[in-house]
C-alpha cells in the first residue's frame, strides 16, 4: 500500500509539472502569466547582499548568499517554473570574489589585468579583447553569470576617484575599447554590464549629485562612447548610473533608458541599478530599469505594494520580468553549465603582462636612455612605490590576485641588480610607514573611512653623501612616484601635485647621477593624470606605467630592458596645470570625502559642485579644449613615443558613399621593430552648430609589429553621419555642407598629413 501511496504521489507531480510551464520549455509569455505579483518583484528587484537578517529593510556590503562568495549579488531562483539564481560579479579589472572559503583548503584568485585606462592606453582593440576573453574565461569558470564591467565614463577631470576604471578623455576611444573589451568578454557565453549610464564624473556625493549637462554635450561626449558599444557589441545588461541627470535619477531616467537607449539605439538587453541606485521604484520600473539591485526588502515591499493597488501599469512590470528572463535564459547557470573553478592563471598571467606592456606610455627619452645600455646592471631604486607596486585602484574595481610583481623583483627577473643596501633602508622604511599609516586609520572614527583609498607612504629622502655612494656604486638610477585611488572619493591636488619630498628626491637624485654621467628614469606607477610640468626637464626619461595589474613589476622591466618597444599612447592630455582643464571650475576640487554605502536618500542640495554640477564646458572636454583655445600641455591626448621612428605617407580618403575610407602607409624609418597608432582627426565647417572643436578623433588603429624598413598600409572606415554635430534647436544630428579637413597623425598635436574634402549636404 505505501509503495502504491508513493507512485500516486509521483504521478501528482509530474503532472502538476507537465501543467505547469517551465522556462524554456514554454514561451515566456506563459512563464510570466503563472507569475504572482510577488515573484515577478522578486526577480525585479535583487536578493540584497549576504550579510543583513530577512526583516531588515537595507542591504548590507558582503557576500551574494554563499553561492560564489565575494559576488556582488545574485537573483531569486523561481524553481517550479524552471527559473534558476543568476550570479553578478566585479569587475573591469578582472572577476572580484573572495580568494578564500571557510572550511575550503583551495584558494580562488583572479587574475588582476591592468587597469581600464592602461588598456585604452594600448589603442589595440584586438588585444583588448584577448584581454577580455581571460577575464570572461574566470567569470565562466568560477561560476559568475553577469561581469559588471566595463567601466566607459568619460575623463572630463583628472581628479575623478574612478578615471582608472575608465578609458579615455574622448568617447571614440573609450567605446571602441569598451566594445572589444564587451565582445571578449562575452565570447565566453557569459554577460557583461556596461556602466555608469551617464554622466557618472565625479565621486563626491555621487548619489545624490545633480549633472547638468547640455542635450548636445550628453550626445556628443557623454553617450556617444555608449551608443558605440551598445550597437558594436550588444552588451548582455547597461547599468544606470547614480547621479541626477538634468533633475532626474538615471535609473528613473525614462529619455535616458527607454528613448534613447532602447529606441534610438536598439538595445535588447537588461538594465540594472548601480547598487542601492534609485529612489522611486515605479519610476524605475516607468523608466525601463529592469533590475533592482541588489535589492532590499523595503524596495520588495515597495514594488508589490504598488503592483497590488494599480500604481504601477502590469504591462511594465511584465515587459521588465520578460528582459530579465530572457537575460537568464543565456546565461551558464540556466544551461546547467559545469563551472570547473580552474581557470588557466598562468596563462591569463602572460596576456596581462602583455597587455600592460603595451598600455605603457614612454613620454620622455632624452639622449637615448632607455632601453638601458647592456651595461647597466646595477641599478639605485628609489621610492616607496618600487618596492610596493601598485596593480590597481581601491572599491568595486579592485581584485583579489595571488600576488603583485614588484619593480624590484621584475628587474631581478630581468637580470638587473638592484642595490642591496637601498633594498634593506626602504624595508626599514616602509616598515615604520606602514605601522603609522596604520595607526592613523585605526584612530579615525568615521566608520566610513575603512571604504576610502589607503593613503600612500611619504618618501624617504637621502642624505648628499648616501647619494653620492649610490651614484658611484651603481649604473643608472630608477624613481617610481606612485599614486592610488578608488571608489568613494575623487582625488585632492595634493594627490595631482607633485609633494614637497618627492620634488626633493627628483632634484637630488638627478644632481648626484648627472654629476657622475650617469641616467635617471622616472616610473610612473600611477592612477591616472598628474603634474609633470614642473619637473618633467629633471631625469631623462619617464615611463608612465599607470596600474598595471599583478605583473607590473615585470612589464616595466621587459620595456626598460628592450626586450619590448613602448606602443602606448595617451587617451587623455597631461595639462601643464590643473586649473587648465575648463571643468576644474566646476568639479568639487579637494571636497571631504561623502563616503555612502545604503541607498539613495533623494537629498538634493543647490550646493555647487557637491548638490549640483554644471557642465558648463559644454563638448570643451580635454583636447577638444586644449587643442581649439591654444592653452599649452605638458603632453597632448595621443602622445607616446617609441624606441622607433615612423613616417606617415600616401594618405588617400575615399568616397564610398555612406562611408569614407581613408588610408595611409606607415613606414618603420628606425632600428627597432616596434607599432604605430594611427590616429584619423576630422575639422568641421563651422555651421548651425557654430562653436566646434577645432578637430575631433574620427578613427584609429594601431599597426602590426613592424620590422625596420618595413611598411604597413592602415585602412580606416568613417561614416558621414560620425562627423555630425548635435543641434540642440532641432534636436537633430546635423552634417553641414562645406570643407573638411582630413587630419591624420600621430597625436593630436602631431599631424603628419591633411586632406580636404567637401560635402554638399
């Protein structure tokens, strides 16, 4: 009798599942009409982050439920209906959990790659997604679904917290980039979330600032880099930004997320919240922001509540449900993919010391100083930084790599020997610095400030007659400035500028080298853009490394040895002066930090630049200012120089009706095999819009590695509806009639050919 019981039994379910529709099985149609209004919340608005209790009404910062810990959240399984959980996880520097496990003996590191600006920097969109397709190898093989990178903000201030994550100062650059970056990533069979959409350029008061930005400068700089994405790549899901855009939030942001976003640009996928991004529920659900994340219980109740009294339209409410599910429908965990927890570290380990290599930006090399003579085996190593590299930024962006090569251990790996001496002083050091850093951290009660970027040691400094011996004693010395930044909080001057005891070292460590004949090389290892006006005459070669992930040490070291030819370029301009930049008069210039981790609080302030931002430099944004109103640099957006030379030559622009194709040769004139970026900028006809660039980046590619002697024919593709401006009295994208220039080169103060062309209409 109770085996017959159990056969009944089981007949019951297996027909109450036959009846009931199972993702996938069923249209999604018929998924979502067997939805209560409760499930359908629950997969729009995320399961909060491990940490908080059930009755709680916020999130707190933690783990996504124990499933791949260290995520950053995960969505409600609806398991009668076939639905399963959907992991999301940082970020653009690689895959972000947490390395170890309570009661696990193994170990969960990710691959630290170079930050989003080191790899712009490259202008190599092939290696970028290689790039890409490493990180996308980790995010599918620890089990993560979603990446929540790439990161595509534009640069419109140097001391933005977060312009590590992003790529350039110019948003051709930072969408091609982010583009490769998208299809790498996603070739994995796993998503991507391009962010912060829009407008995103500064950290302080970051949810609850108010950009205001003219129609014409949001299309023309601020989404342009994401509308090349979105219709190059087809990113997975957009996350919405926290700021007030023009008054509304983005997340609730209808223009932003439905008309232009969706309509305009033909976006399919999903969009989520930046985390405890939003206010209003509703109107997030209105506006086409799909997920909530990574939700709370208060935002649960909020959502069901106004489902029950018909405050919220259930044609919305579903719409949302079904791009969520179709979201899901692609993801590994939905196709029951068995995720292995081995990725291949060592293999990924070489493509970020590659692509690092080819991030970095040599931008002074007086009297052939580097690569350094056969001859220079001992090397003086000055600064903090050289024995504690830098591999990336602080927050969200930051990732948990099994280890950071060193300057000091990549130039031992090299075969240089770097001063035992100096070695044992800077331990001693960094030892005392380290304690009372510490110390000073420790004392601050602001619960807040353990979120902030850890501040950097101060630098030791030497006595006349130390410097004299480490001059004599070795054969070029080597100075690493470091700096570091993170989410929470934009940067101070003190952190653009050059301090008191690193102007100290530069002029003492250059006076005792050059007295003895001897080089110094200075090694940027740093966050983005600072002030090398002052003192850039001093060494005679600098090499901005920028943050170059877990094997910097070793790819400072593979180009200071020549084993590699420096192809990295700027994809922002180093200004001779802070205050240069048009946005510095409205940027909250060394503001207190506005650390906040719950959800937005709907505060709106009148308070310039902390309340609300005005972009009054309009499409000014870095060289599009410094290029058009002739205000000197101290390197141009584009600069990067080579062991090489190249020559530019042959330059021909065709008509192809839609399109133009323009096409030079590029010549490698010198002695060292080495690649060329070819940068294609375009000069409009004043018009209705009247007040244009002088020239704006149309193109680029970067060449093959050329041997000496030999020629590379670059091939670029523009379309005429890119050299548009935005008029703001039709809102409408406008091509004048009249004469273009054609500028091609090799920075934008460094054009080598020009051709014109002109358009009728």
């Amino acid at each position: 009798m109770k085996k017959n019981h159990y056969l009944v039994l089981a007949g019951v379910l297996m027909a109450s599942c036959a009846s009931t529709p199972q993702l996938g099985n069923s249209s999604i149609e018929d998924v979502i009409a067997q939805m209560s209004n409760e499930e359908k919340a629950k997969l729009l608005v995320g399961t909060g982050m491990e940490g908080r209790e059930e009755n709680t009404d916020e999130a707190i910062v933690g783990e996504a439920r124990g499933i791949v810990p260290g995520a950053g959240a995960v969505t409600y399984p609806i398991e009668h209906l076939g639905i399963p959980t959907m992991v999301l996880g940082d970020g653009p520097a690689g895959l972000r959990i947490s390395p170890t496990r309570e009661n696990d003996s193994l170990t969960y590191y990710c691959t630290h790659f170079p930050v989003g600006t080191a790899l712009a920097s490259t202008w190599n969109q092939q290696l970028v997604e290689e790039v890409g397709s490493c990180i996308g190898n980790e995010v599918l093989e620890y089990g993560v679904d979603v990446l929540l990178a790439p990161a595509l903000n534009i640069h419109r201030n140097p001391l933005c917290g977060r312009n590590f994550e992003y790529y350039s100062e110019d948003p051709l650059v930072s969408g091609k980039i982010a583009a490769a970056y998208v299809k790498g990533v996603q070739s994995n069979g796993v998503g991507t979330s391009v962010k912060h959409f829009a407008a995103n350029s500064q950290e302080t008061n970051r949810k609850n600032n108010n950009a205001v930005v003219s129609e014409r400068a949001l299309r023309e700089i601020y989404l342009k880099g994401f509308e090349i994405v979105v219709k190059e790549a087809q990113p997975w899901t957009v996350m919405s930004s926290y700021n007030y855009i023009n008054g509304t939030y983005a997340s609730e942001n209808k223009w932003l997320l439905t008309d232009v976003l969706r309509d305009e640009w033909g976006f399919k996928g999903a969009v989520m919240t930046d985390w405890f991004g939003g206010l209003d529920v509703v109107a997030q659900m209105n506006a086409g922001n799909d997920m909530i994340e990574p939700g709370s219980n208060k935002q649960l109740r909020e959502l069901i509540a106004a489902m029950d009294s018909n405050k919220v339209n259930m044609d919305v409410i579903d719409r949302n449900v079904k791009r969520v599910l179709e979201l899901i429908q692609k993801t590994p965990r939905y196709h029951g993919y068995a995720y292995s927890n081995k990725p291949d570290l060592k293999a990924h380990a070489a493509v970020t010391r590659q692509s690092a290599t080819e991030g970095m930006v040599l931008l002074k090399n007086e009297g052939k100083a580097l690569p350094l003579s056969e001859s220079a085996k001992h090397i003086a190593l000055f600064g903090c930084t050289s024995y504690d590299f830098i591999a990336g930024g602080t927050g969200s962006g930051d990732v948990h790599h099994a280890y950071v090569v060193s300057l000091e251990d990549g130039l031992k790996s090299a075969g240089y020997t770097p001063d035992v001496q100096m070695k044992e002083m800077y331990s001693r050091f960094l030892e005392t610095e380290k304690a009372r850093l510490a110390d000073a951290r420790a004392k601050n009660t602001d619960p807040m400030a353990a979120h902030l970027p850890v501040e950097r040691p101060d630098e030791m400094l030497f006595s006349t007659a130390e410097l004299k011996s480490l001059a004599q004693a070795n054969d070029v010395a080597l100075i690493t400035l470091g700096r570091s930044s993170g989410e929470f909080a934009d940067r101070s001057t003190s952190n653009f500028n050059i301090t008191e005891k690193e102007r100290t070292l530069l002029d003492s460590v250059c006076a005792a080298f050059h007295a003895v004949g001897k080089k110094v090389v200075v090694i940027l290892n740093i966050t983005g853009v600072i002030e090398t006006q002052s003192w850039k005459n001093l060494p005679d070669a600098i090499l901005c490394a920028w943050m170059s992930g877990q094997e910097g040490g070793n790819s400072v070291a593979d180009i200071l040895s020549g084993k590699a030819n420096p192809s990295g370029k700027l994809t922002m301009t180093f200004p001779a002066r802070l205050e240069d930049h048009l946005s510095t008069a409205n940027f909250p210039v060394d503001a207190p930090a506005m650390v906040q981790l719950g959800p937005q609080s709907g505060k709106k302030s009148d308070e310039p630049n902390i309340g609300i931002t005005k972009y009054e430099e309009g499409v000014y944004v870095g060289y599009r200012h410094f290029d058009t109103h002739q205000v000197p640099v101290s390197y141009p957006f584009g600069y990067g120089l080579s062991y090489t030379t190249f020559s530019f030559s042959n330059l021909s622009v065709k008509d192809l009706g839609e399109t133009y194709e323009v096409s030079v040769d590029i010549a490698n004139t010198g002695q060292t095999a080495g690649k060329e970026v070819v940068q294609l900028y375009v000069s409009a006809p004043v018009g209705k819009v009247t007040d244009k660039p002088v020239h704006e980046l149309r193109a680029f590619a970067k060449t093959s590695a050329l041997e000496p002697g030999k020629k590379e024919t670059v091939n670029l593709i523009v379309k005429k509806t890119d050299l548009s401006s935005f008029d703001e009295n039709t809102h409408q994208w406008v091509l004048e009639s009249g004469k273009y220039v054609f500028e091609v080169g090799a920075s934008s103060k460094d054009i080598m050919l020009k051709e014109e062309i002109n358009i009728t209409k």
